[in-house]
C-alpha cells in the first residue's frame, strides 16, 4: 500500500499532467485530524476543472486509492474530492480566491510538490 505522500504525488501529478494552475500541497497532520494533506488547485474553465477531477480520480483509482466522496462536480466552480488521508480541492480562479483555503490552512506546512517522495 502506498503512503498518504507518494498517493499526495500521484494526485499531483495528474493534476500538472492536465495543466491545473497554482497547485498547493498542504501538510495538515499536525493541525488537523481529517486529512494528512490538502492539495489545492485550480482551473480556467468548468471543462478543464472537471477533466483535473477525472483525471485525478483515474491516476488514483489506479494506484488503488477509491474515491470516498466528491462534491461540487457538477457546478464545477469548487471540486472537492475526499480520499480520506487526501483532500483535493480544484476550484475555478474566483471561488480559490473568494474561499481561501490556503490562508484558512495556514498553520499547515506548505510543501513543494516537487518534494513529495515517490518512494521511501
């Protein structure tokens, strides 16, 4: 089974592999117990923020983390996919701004997804 980090770095991944602008990973461990980690993006349009999601849910599926719940996919202006340890958030440009997750999650640790291990 693979760690909360290398699924966090796959979800990354799909994410930048369909152009998801301002990506964020928020380590939340210490701060919350709903997740191990936050990963926030977003998308310029309802089309692209829904592939980001479907890709997201494929890259995972095949890694064998099922998707527990989503919400917003339809309206598609704030997705939010919970894989219990994980929690992304893909949401259109004024939604991320007007919510601001990353300054409500603040006291997390904001790491560089390019830090993410894929292995340990």
């Amino acid at each position: 089974m693979k760690t909360a980090e290398e699924l966090a770095k796959i979800a990354v991944d799909a994410l930048e592999e369909k152009k998801a602008e301002d990506v964020h990973v928020i380590d939340i461990r210490e701060v919350s117990t709903i997740a191990d980690y936050f990963i926030i993006a977003n998308g310029a349009n309802k089309s692209q923020i829904q592939t980001l999601a479907d890709h997201v849910e494929e890259a995972l599926g095949k890694a064998g983390l099922p998707l527990k719940q989503t919400e917003g996919y339809d309206t598609a202006n704030w997705i939010l996919m919970d894989y219990r340890d994980i929690v992304i958030h893909i949401f259109d440009k004024e939604n991320r701004l007007f919510y601001d997750l990353d300054r409500i999650w603040r006291d997390g640790k904001l790491i560089n997804p390019e830090e993410l291990q894929t292995s340990r």
